[in-house]
C-alpha cells in the first residue's frame, strides 16, 4: 500500500549484504533461502569470489556474481584492491566472509572494518587457520563449533559476536565433525546476521557491541537456534 495514502511510516530499505566465497557455498545458500522466506530481512548485493569455477557463484543470478583469480593480479594487494573496489561497488551493509578462504590483506580489512563478518569452524580463540577439525580430534577436544567474528588484520582474532558449540563424538574423523559443525554454522550465522540487520551489532574499537553494551563473552547458539547471553542466559 502506498505510505502516503496509509499514513505509515515507509520502513527503511533491507541491509545490503555482500557475500564473500571460495566453495561450495551451503551458508550463502542459508543467507538465500532465510531471506527467500522472510526470516531475514536483507538483500544480496554481489557475491564475490578468489574461484572463478566456485560452486557457490552458481546459487546467485550471474549479474550479482564477480570472481578473479589472483594469479591474474601482479600481487595480494592488487588483487584485494580489485575485490574491494568491486565491493565498494555494490554499496553494502555488511560484508560477510561465509566461506572464503584466503587470506585479506591489511588495506581490504581496514576498507571494510565494522562491517566485515567471518564464520569461522572453531571455538576461536581455539584453532585459527585450517584443518580445523581434524586439529581438535588430534587434541582430543570434548567440544568443537563455530565461530562468527569481526574481520580484523590478524587472523581469525577478531571479536566473537557469538558461537555454537557440539560435542566430538569419539567416532569421529575430521569429515564427520565437519558435517555435523557445518549444520551448526547455518542458523548461527542467520542468527548473527538477523542482529547486524536489526541494527543491534557494532565493532567500536576493540570490542563488539550489542544494543549499545560490551559484549564481552560471545553469545552461545541453544538448540532452538536463537541466541543466548551466556552469563545469564536470556535470549537476546
Ligand atoms: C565452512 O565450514 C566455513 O566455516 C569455512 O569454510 C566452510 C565453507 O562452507 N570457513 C573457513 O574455514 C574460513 N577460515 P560453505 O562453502 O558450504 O559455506
């Protein structure tokens, strides 16, 4: 209906997200379908990819798709400039690394710093970098997840903004904690990102803040898929 003619306030457009991929592509398709059934209130804007053949370009319409290789770029800041200048582009919210695997240099991070979110396959500060799982198996950790960020220049040290967490089974190999992790990762990310949209998450300096307060320990994903103050509890 016409606001005009209702009244109504026009409610302010949907966040911008852009959506950086290496792979396979299961979260951006977990991003797709909750703003398909309406659980989140956003729009993609471009997926962007260091892997011109990555599986996960194919989830989105090829006008929202933008992939180079690095070996075409003379270096990783050139390569990373172009990235960033593609991203810029696309005027987003948010930029969400849900996937990517390579590593951003400085002057990309700092670009987009307070709007750049990582999903990471660790209870960070536990395990940064790859070969995650089968690095927890090895140490004989009781629990593993996952981990959503802010995107600093060190790796994988950014602020938690919240985690999963599930138990290592004692069957398991590196593949099978990987599966059951990733299932765990969709609905943690749709959980952060329904916040970043609401306009309830911000980086201030060093520390994450949620509705204005530090958040000094991340919140925990319950089994319902909503997120929990770890310290009391309470759904937030
Ligand atoms: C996910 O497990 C994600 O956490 C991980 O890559 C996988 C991508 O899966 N990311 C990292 O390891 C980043 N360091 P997807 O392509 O199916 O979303």
């Amino acid at each position: 209906m016409n606001a005009r003619v209702s009244g109504a306030q026009p409610s302010p457009l949907p966040d911008r997200i852009a959506v950086l991929v290496s792979g396979r592509g299961s979260n951006l398709q977990a991003i797709l379908d909750a703003i398909e059934d309406g659980s989140l209130r956003a729009r993609i804007v471009g997926v962007f990819s260091d892997k011109p053949d990555a599986p996960a370009l194919e989830r989105v319409e090829p006008a929202l798709r933008w992939s180079a290789s690095p070996k075409a770029f003379a270096s990783r800041e050139a390569f990373d400039a172009a990235l960033g200048d593609a991203i810029e582009a696309v005027r987003p919210d948010w930029v969400v690394c849900a996937g990517y695997l390579r590593i951003l240099c400085d002057a990309f991070v700092e670009r987009f710093r307070g709007r750049l979110l990582n999903i990471h396959p660790s209870l960070l500060p536990k395990y940064p970098g790859l070969r995650t799982h089968a690095r927890a198996i090895a140490d004989g950790e009781a629990e593993h997840g996952a981990s959503v960020h802010f995107v600093i220049t060190e790796l994988d040290a950014g602020t938690v903004v919240a985690q999963a967490r599930i138990p290592v089974l004692s069957g398991d190999d590196p593949d099978t904690l990987a599966g059951r992790v990733l299932r765990i990762e969709h609905p943690l990310l749709l959980a952060v990102l329904r916040l970043a949209v609401a306009g309830r998450l911000a980086e201030q300096g060093t520390t994450t803040t949620l509705d204005g307060h530090a958040l000094f320990t991340p919140l925990l994903l319950d089994s319902a898929g909503a997120l929990r103050a770890p310290d009391t509890d309470a759904p937030v």
